[in-house]
C-alpha cells in the first residue's frame, strides 16, 4: 500500500521498510533434549518458569550498541524447550541462511555474545527442519519534518505495522494497531454520522487529527523498542508505562470529536 500511495512523490523513498538490524532466530517449536542439560537449565535459569529471558549483563552495560543478543527460553515441561534470540546482524551474513546453516549461525553469535556453553549446546540441537529466521523491520514514525510522509492519501490511510512497524522487542505492535484502529473508526463514524463521505477536505481533517494524535505516541513507542530504554531503570519504566499504558483512551476519543 505504502508503495501505491508514495509511488512518483518525494515520499518513494519511505515506500519499503528499513532493516533494524536485529534478527529473529526461532527454534520453530519445542524440541526434545537429554535429561541432563535439562536439569542444567533448570538450575541455572528457568528455575520453575516456564519462560526466562536471558542476555549477558555484562556485554550490554558496555555496549556501545542499543541492541545486544538475547535469549527468550520457554519449556514445556521436562526435557522440551524452544527459543526465540534476537540478534543483531548484516542483512548478508543471514541472507539464505537455514537448516545447520542457520543452527550454526545461531550458535556463533551466542558464543560472541559469551552466552554459556549450556546454552550453546542448546542451540546446537535445534531441529534443522524446524529452525527458523526472520529479519525486522521499521516503518520509522520519526523522519526529518521536510519530508514527513503522510499517512494518508486521498481516501486510503495508513494503519498498524503499515503505519509504524517495528520489531516485537517491547510487544507493541499489535497493541499500537489496535490503539489506530479505535482512532480511526472513532473518525470515520462520525463521518458517516455527518454523511461526509464525499467531503474530501471532512476526510482529510479526519486522517491528519489521526495521524497528530497517533504519530508522537508511536515516535515514543518506537524509541523505547529500539533503546529498550524502559528495561534500564525504574524511573524509565515508570515514565514509559505513564504514556503508554495509563492514558485514558476513552478521553482521547472525546477529545477527536
Ligand atoms: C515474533 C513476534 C512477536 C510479536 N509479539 C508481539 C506482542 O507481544 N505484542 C504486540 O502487540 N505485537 C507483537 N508483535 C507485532 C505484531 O505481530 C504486529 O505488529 C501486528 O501483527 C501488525 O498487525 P497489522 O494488522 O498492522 O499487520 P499484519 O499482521 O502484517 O497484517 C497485514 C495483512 O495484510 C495482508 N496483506 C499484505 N499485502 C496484501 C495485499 N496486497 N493484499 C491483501 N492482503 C495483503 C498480509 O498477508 C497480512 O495478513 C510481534 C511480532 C513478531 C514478529
């Protein structure tokens, strides 16, 4: 949609996504693995959880880099485990990149990352048929004022991961695009309560107060997801939940009408 609407404007080159530069490597299931390095993981990081996030503290307080390798690890129960790592990588490294390949791949960036060898060994007995990757990508909210693209043209409007995609890294995504969705049917209701639907100048207010009410909360959003700002500190935590969790969207409707 992006491309149709951005197509012979100055806005083409926002047509495609951005590469954020941090893969997705998933196991692709749960998967069977010797008792012994279950008891291990159990020990050392499940503890009774069934799902655990794991990253080297040490490595991401020097970083220098937003992103550093981290590991969500879910168990079924005893001996049946999965994975899903976020990595940062070129977009060449990973390109064709599956089965063993991918395994092997996985299992190098977990040893730079200094992640133990439980956790590599892991990683090493994932099925190959089942392993899988995925790039992520960003519709970046934030672009230079000069050449904001709209998100909207005429009668089509941009909504979700369309709008402001991001990677899953704060569970934002969906929640944002249903947050739009309440938007704009709010707006198009009272569209159709006016009977404005061939008023294109009523269409056009009705997109531009979506997209000013929408666009500053998704430039926060994605700020937060590519710095991970909020996990640092209480304080940064308190401030992201305050304008993300706490508004009152009932309110904000109100206000757009
Ligand atoms: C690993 C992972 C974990 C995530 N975890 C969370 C989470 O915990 N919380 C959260 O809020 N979000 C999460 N997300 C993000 C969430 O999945 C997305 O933000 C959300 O699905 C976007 O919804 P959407 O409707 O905007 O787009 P999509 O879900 O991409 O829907 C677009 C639809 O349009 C279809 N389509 C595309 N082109 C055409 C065409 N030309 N004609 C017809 N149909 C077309 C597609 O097939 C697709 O079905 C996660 C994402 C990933 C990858």
């Amino acid at each position: 949609m992006r491309q149709v609407i951005y197509k012979d404007t100055p806005y083409s080159v926002y047509s495609k996504p951005e590469y954020s530069g941090v893969v997705g490597i998933s196991s692709g299931g749960i998967y069977e693995i010797p008792e012994a390095l279950s008891q291990e993981l159990q020990d050392q990081f499940l503890q009774g959880s069934r799902v655990v996030t794991i990253l080297n503290q040490q490595i991401a307080e020097n970083s220098t880099e937003n992103e550093t390798t981290r590991m969500i690890l879910f168990s079924r129960q005893s001996g049946q485990y999965g994975y899903l790592i976020h990595t940062p990588l070129p977009l060449e490294l990973l390109a064709g990149k599956s089965g063993k390949e991918l395994i092997d791949l996985a299992v190098l960036e977990l040893k730079k990352a200094e992640f133990p060898d439980m956790i590599q060994q892991l990683v090493a007995l994932s099925s190959p048929e089942k392993i899988i990757q995925r790039p992520y990508y960003i519709h970046r909210a934030t672009v230079p004022t000069s050449n904001q693209p709209k998100w909207n043209m005429g009668r089509v409007v941009l909504a979700g991961d369309a709008a402001h995609g991001m990677p899953p890294f704060m569970a934002q995504g969906a929640n944002q695009g249903l947050e739009d969705a309440a938007v704009m049917t709010t707006l198009v209701a009272e569209i159709h309560k006016q009977n404005q639907w061939d008023d294109m100048a009523a269409i056009e207010t009705a997109f531009s107060k979506y997209e000013a009410l929408r666009r500053p909360l998704m430039e926060r959003v994605q700020y937060a997801t590519l710095t991970r700002l909020p996990l640092s500190s209480g304080q940064h935590r308190q401030e992201y939940a305050q304008q993300v969790y706490t508004r009152n969207i009932e309110e904000i409707m109100q206000t757009l009408l």
